[in-house]
C-alpha cells in the first residue's frame, strides 16, 4: 500500500553551524498581552485567519491552497518553491534559519505538510525531511505563538493492524506502526502532545487515509483495504476546514483519523465527528460521488 502522498520532500543541505535567536513567546509577559489584544482587535475580527502551509507544492499542499486561497490569508513554503509561483516561499524547513522562521509571526494557525512522503523511505531517507524539518516547524510555531498547529499525520501509525484481527481501529488503541514511514508519525504526534502541554499551543494530529494525486478516483485504488483508506477530495478539504476551525474546548491536544465515509472500513471515525464536526459524504464503495 503506498502512503497517503500528501507531503513534499524537505532536507537537502548539511545542518547549520548555529540555531537562530527566536523570542520566546510567554502569554503571561505584558507586552505580549497588549499585542494579542491587538491582534484580536484588528486582525482577527477585521481580517481572515492566517494559515501557513509547509509543503504547499505537494499533493494535498495544493489542494488546501485552492480551495482556502478567498477564505484564508495564506503563507506557503516549500523546499521546491517554483520560480514562476512567487506566493510560494522556498525553504529548507531541516535546516533552522531566520530567512523561514520570521514567516511564522503573526500566524493563526500551521498546517504541518512537508516530509517524504513514501512509505518505503528509509530511516536515513526520513531523518532530514520527516524528523528534523518536524522537529523545526514544531520549534517554531510553538515560540511564535501560534494558536494552533495541524499535523499531517498517516494511517500508518496504526498500519500494523492491517495484520490484526478484524476490530475496529480506534484513536484509543496503543500506535502499532507498520514501518520507519509510520514511526516517524507517531513520533511527530507525540512531540505535538509535549508541545501542547508546554506551549499555549493546541495540536491536532489527523492521521490520514489515501489520497492519490489529481482526481484521485477510488477506481483507481489497487485493493479494498486501499479503498477502505480513500479519502476523497472534497472531504479532504471538510475534515482541514474542520480542524482549522473547530472549538475544541479545553483540548489542547488530539490525534484523529481522517477519510471518507467508506462502507465497512475498520477505521472509526467517531471521535473526528465528536470533536471536530466532520461529515465526511463520499464512500469509495458508492455508486456516486
């Protein structure tokens, strides 16, 4: 089963020689105080939310980017930025500089993308684009004060179930990882918990079906459990709106499975309603969609 191809590849120079001096943000310091109410006062009730998407060039970085492109005030990065796109800030999200980080000021919410996204990637093939690119966005978004990061995690945090007797495969269960791909997940999950713990920060980690490139028709999925793993495009595009914006209350912390509606997946979806709201309304076994 291929992965969910829903991020860019990050990492391609050498480590840098010394870390970027990053103000710490403390809700508790009065400056900060007077310009968050400033920030409430005039950007966020006269203006629409920021969102910054990491690997804004990949296949669900796109797609995020057409649809939120008259809804939301978007920052873009990627390791691939095209010339010819200048909305598009291109960055080396592995390597910690002051050129990419200034971008995270003043932003609502970061929607986390970037990484290799195949299955079969090695651990050194991880290290850079899937471990040390996270580890710096997280870094990031949590003393830039940013209220809310978004996490693309995978299905294959839990892949190991596939093997497993036919239960239902809950958020609940203990993480069974089928591979170096899907622990580099769980990794990116629990850091997200330790930020949400230590940071005003609230962490939504959406472990992700499949979503192909393009169209991304099930028809051209190559089996059931694949198609039991579809997300379609349009609820892709529900389940992001979702955990942009839903009130989750005194949570500062959740990881959730996301795809659609599929008929007989083992993969539940109760507490992604609960909590987020979301309605997926496609089925990759329906006779429409």
């Amino acid at each position: 089963m291929r992965p969910d191809d829903a991020h860019e590849d990050e990492g391609r120079n050498g480590p840098s020689d010394a870390l970027p001096i990053l103000p710490i943000y403390d809700e508790d310091d009065e400056d900060d105080e007077e310009y968050e109410d400033e920030l409430d006062d005039e950007d966020l009730e006269d203006g629409p939310r920021s969102v910054l998407i990491t690997g804004a060039c990949g296949n669900i970085g796109r797609k995020l980017r057409a649809a939120w492109s008259e809804v939301y005030d978007l920052v873009l990065i990627d390791v691939n930025a095209d010339t010819d796109d200048p909305d598009v800030i291109g960055a080396d999200l592995s390597v910690l500089d002051d050129d990419w980080i200034t971008h995270f000021h003043n932003v609502d919410t970061v929607v986390h993308l970037a990484a290799n996204p195949s299955e079969f990637a090695t651990w050194e093939e991880l290290e850079r684009p899937n471990l040390d690119a996270l580890c710096n966005v997280f870094h990031a978004a949590a003393l830039a004060g940013v209220e809310r990061l978004i996490f693309a995690s995978s299905n294959h945090a839990m892949g190991g179930y596939r093997e497993i007797a036919d239960m239902p495969i809950t958020v609940d269960l203990p993480p069974l990882p089928d591979g170096p791909y899907g622990a580099a997940k769980l990794m990116g999950e629990r850091l997200g918990q330790s930020l949400a713990r230590a940071f005003d920060i609230t962490f939504v980690a959406l472990r992700l079906g499949w979503v192909q490139q393009a169209e991304n028709r099930p028809d051209t999925l190559p089996d059931d459990w694949s198609r039991s793993l579809w997300l379609s495009n349009g609820d892709l595009i529900r389940l992001f709106d979702c955990a942009v914006e839903a009130d989750l209350g005194e949570r500062s912390f959740v990881v959730l499975n996301g795809l659609s509606n599929n008929r007989g997946t083992r993969w539940d979806l109760s507490a992604t309603a609960d909590l987020l709201g979301y309605s997926p309304e496609d089925d990759a076994f329906g006779e429409e969609l």
